[in-house]
C-alpha cells in the first residue's frame, strides 16, 4: 500500500520479495495489465478480484451502476427491486448496485463458468452473496422463463472484429476477447438481447446498456424497431461520449 512506502522508506526489501517485483516488472513489459497482476481492480470504490478471466472493470461502467441507482430512487422503496445482470463478467456491476441499493434481489449472468467463480467471490468479499443468484447462460435463455425483472443491466460485448487490431497491446492481447468482441458490426450481442430484456422486464422496468459511442443512434433505432420500449435515452460520460443507453418497458 502507499503508506507503506512512506512508512517503511529506509528498509531494505527480501531478495525474495525483490525477484518477486522484478518478476511483476517483466511481465508488464511484455504487456500484462497491471490488475491481473496484482488481482484486483478498484471499481465504484470497491475492490473486485480480477484473474484473465474476467474483464477488467473500468471507470466507464461506473455510469451504467449511477443510471441504475438514479432511476430505482423513483421506484416504491418498500418492495424489493427485481435486477438482472447480463454479462455479469467480475461480478463488479451486479455487486455495486447489491451495495447501494439494499432493496435490490440481483440475477448475475454469464456464459463463463470461470467468470462466475471470481463473480462469486466477488459478492462474498463484500458480503452480498445472499442477494446475488449466479446463473451460467448465454444472455437470459437459461434464466427460468417465469423470472419478471424491474431493472436488466448489461455491459455486453461491443467491438468489431476488424477493430480488435486497433485495441491497446494490454487490451488485445490478455483481456478475454469473448467479453470485448461482439462480431462484424459490434451490434450482435445487443440485438439478441434487446428482445429477451422486452420480454422478461415489467411494465415500467428500465433496460440500461453499455456501448461503445459510435452505437449510440444504432442501439437506439433498435430498441425502437422493438416496438416494446419508449424511445431511449442516453447517458454520456465524462468526456460528453454517448455510454449508457436506457429504455423503459411500455
């Protein structure tokens, strides 16, 4: 930690510990993130156990769990709230909104087996394990078909394929690229989830999804063309960038 430095400024660290370091220094260099290697990434002011993998969480997810909170303040706060997380990855989203809102019964998703394992921790360490239901599935099509959610929230994969080349060398080459990339128009995932939220959200209930900005009319005109969703709306980041498309459920 940072104030160990300070504390212990004059000491002299073990050889082990020094090869240990050099060690971390040379798998950097050849581009390994920094998150995998010390195993957690800060995220909403929480920290989140991170292995290969997972995603790694980043800032920007953060305005998908604000949009969410935002909009339960305008729901009954004496029932619970029904959420689904789709693409739940690190567990990272699923576990924010548990935290902030303890009114919340969460469905956390993934095709990833591996990804549910460090979700699972992930709700253990910060003590939400017993709102949070882990379920492996592609999307909602294993989620049991009665489920009825007030909130689905995703942050799916949204690259192209011919953008991945262009991506950072740590992001390329060691993220999981099944959680990064979407297909050839980077719409895929979103198209196939657009309907299957339609059909499981409540009247009333919000779909909020994460996207790349150059999505953001495309994503739109999709929920539209559904015909079950009032026009969405968009949440932009600190940069003004589209991030963070919402609709709610007709």
């Amino acid at each position: 930690r940072r104030i160990e430095l300070y504390a212990g400024f004059d000491d002299v660290p073990a050889e082990k510990n020094r090869a240990s370091f050099r060690e971390l220094v040379r798998r950097r260099a050849s581009g390994m993130p920094v998150a995998y290697l010390v195993g957690h990434r800060e995220f909403y002011s929480l920290s989140f156990r991170v292995t290969p993998d997972v995603l790694i969480p980043r800032p920007e997810t953060e305005f998908l769990v604000m949009a969410a909170l935002d909009l339960a303040k305008g729901r009954p706060q004496d029932g619970e709230i029904a959420v689904c997380d789709v693409v739940t990855v690190s567990g990272n989203v699923a576990v924010a909104v548990a935290k902030h809102l303890p009114s919340a019964r969460i469905t956390a998703v993934d095709a990833s087996p591996a990804a549910l394992e460090v979700a699972r921790a992930n709700a253990v360490e910060h003590g939400v394990e017993s709102r949070i239901e882990l379920i492996e599935s592609d999307l909602l099509s294993a989620v049991p078909a009665e489920r009825r959610f007030d909130f689905v929230l995703s942050n799916p994969p949204y690259v192209r394929e011919d953008e991945i080349e262009s991506l950072p060398r740590d992001v390329r080459d060691y993220e999981p690229r099944e959680a990064l990339v979407a297909g050839p128009l980077g719409t895929e995932v979103i198209q196939s989830l657009v309907p299957q939220a339609a059909e499981r959200l409540n009247a009333g209930g919000h779909l909020l999804v994460e996207i790349g900005p150059a999505l953001d009319d495309e994503i739109r005109s999709l929920l539209e063309a559904d015909g079950r969703f009032e026009r969405g709306a968009t949440v932009k980041d600190l940069a003004r960038l589209p991030r963070v498309v919402q609709a709610k459920r007709l």
